[in-house]
C-alpha cells in the first residue's frame, strides 16, 4: 500500500479507531522488538529512564488516566 492511499484510509477513519489501531500497530511493535532483543542503545535509554523516574515518582501518570483523558 502507498503511502497516499494509507493517509486517505486512515483520514476516513474516526478518532476512536484511529486511537486503537495506533495502539494495536505499538504492541505489535513492542512483541517484535521483545523477540528481538535490545540493543545497547535501548538499553542505554531504559537505565536512562529508570534514573529519571526514581528521581521524580510523582510525576508517573498511569496509563489508565491517560487512556481515559482521551475518550471523548
């Protein structure tokens, strides 16, 4: 599929599915990349985020209320 003809397919869908279908596309990627393995950038980048938030727990918001900011 084109590039073009995926915009047009996408814009001809309503928020909510474009939401879940981001959210699909993002696990799949997730499955794929936890099969292959971190790389030592990403690794890197995970002890990187691990400081950030021991160093300021609060500001966590839960994915839950996040998800739920974004239903209309």
């Amino acid at each position: 599929m084109r590039n073009s003809d995926l915009q047009l397919a996408l814009s001809s869908l309503g928020i909510e599915e474009r939401i879940e279908l981001a959210v699909k596309l993002w696990d799949s990627i997730a499955l794929d990349a936890e099969s292959q393995g971190l790389g030592e950038r990403e690794q890197r980048e995970i002890v990187l985020r691990r400081a950030e938030h021991r160093t300021d727990v609060q500001a966590v918001v839960p994915w839950s209320q996040v998800k739920a900011s974004l239903k209309p």
